[in-house]
C-alpha cells in the first residue's frame, strides 16, 4: 500500500468554524470542507467521510 501524497489540514476560521482542507504535498489544496462546522468532531466527522466515500469514487464528465 503506497503512502498518501496528501495531508488533511483541519483549523478554525476567522468565524470560529471549524473547516478542513486537503493539501497535496506539492502545497497544492485538492479539496476543502466548502463549509464551516460548528465544532471540531463534525469537522472530523467530514473528513472520515471524505476518506471513507471518495477512495472507489467514479468520475463522471460533463461537457
């Protein structure tokens, strides 16, 4: 099993929400929350979710 490339990065913004982002080791954001959560467990909550449902995700493409 090859090592991620990537880093989830989880912070409070300026509103104090908790919000993640996923940074590529290249500094690059691949992926954000797109919102705030009001607390530190739903923001990790989000993350696990991401981890659990995007690993066998289909592309689908639209013109």
């Amino acid at each position: 099993m090859s090592e991620s490339k990537a880093t989830f990065e989880l912070f409070e913004d300026e509103a104090g929400q908790y919000r993640w982002r996923l940074r590529h080791d290249n500094g690059n954001i691949v992926a954000d929350s797109g919102e705030g959560y009001a607390s530190k467990q739903k923001a990790r909550q989000g993350i696990e979710s991401v981890k659990n449902n995007a690993a066998g995700a289909d592309v689908e493409e639209h013109d």
